[in-house]
C-alpha cells in the first residue's frame, strides 16, 4: 500500500480517497489524483512559441529568422515546415526544409499552423 500525499493546503496527512477525488477530512478541501499519476508517466507536452500543442506530423511556420551554422543560410520568418516529428532533445523539433534538408528546430521559434 502506497501512503497517500498530505494535503496540499492544510498538509493534514489524514486525506482519504473518494473515487478519483482525494478528500482531506481537516479542511475539507478535495483534489484530483489522477493530475499527479500522469506527470510520473513523464511523456512530454510540446508547445510552441504561442502555448499551442504540437504533435507528429503537424506543420508549422518560423517565427524568427534562423540563421544556419556554417553558411547554410537563413531560413526566413514565416517559412512552412510541413510534417514535423517531435524528439526528446534540446532542439525538439526533427523536419525537412525545402531547399535546406533534413534539420532541427527549437518549439519555442515555430508556430502551428492551424
Ligand atoms: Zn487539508
């Protein structure tokens, strides 16, 4: 049996579970369990440069001139980059850019295209 968390207003560590409610019998205050349990599962919510989510397969556009290392050129603002596919590193973004390749881009510099 895994101990339940304390309250989180009152830190009473008298709180019961009511369904998927957990219920602290001190202050009366009732939370979902069921947040915390999906955190753990540690799968990662992409979002983009407006806080919209992004998923595999998704096309977006550039929001900032981005300028490639060792004179590749600038993939200018607004350029499309259709059918994403989101990765587990710094740059979260794997694509291909017409005219530039195969590349990596920050979530934080594109925006969905909706
Ligand atoms: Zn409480």
């Amino acid at each position: 049996m895994s101990a339940l968390p304390p309250c989180p207003k009152c830190n009473s560590e008298f709180t019961y579970e009511d369904g998927t409610q957990l219920v602290c019998p001190e202050c009366a205050h009732e939370w979902s369990a069921t947040a915390a349990d999906a955190a753990d599962e540690g799968a990662r919510v992409y979002r983009d440069s407006v806080g919209n989510i992004l998923q595999d397969g998704d096309t977006v556009t550039v929001i900032k001139d981005l300028k490639l290392k060792g004179g590749g050129g600038t993939v200018k603002v607004g350029t499309k980059v259709k059918n994403i596919r989101l990765v587990d590193s710094d740059h979260d973004i794997d694509c291909k850019i017409d005219g530039f390749g195969a590349m990596s881009l920050k979530t934080e510099f594109v925006k969905k295209v909706v």
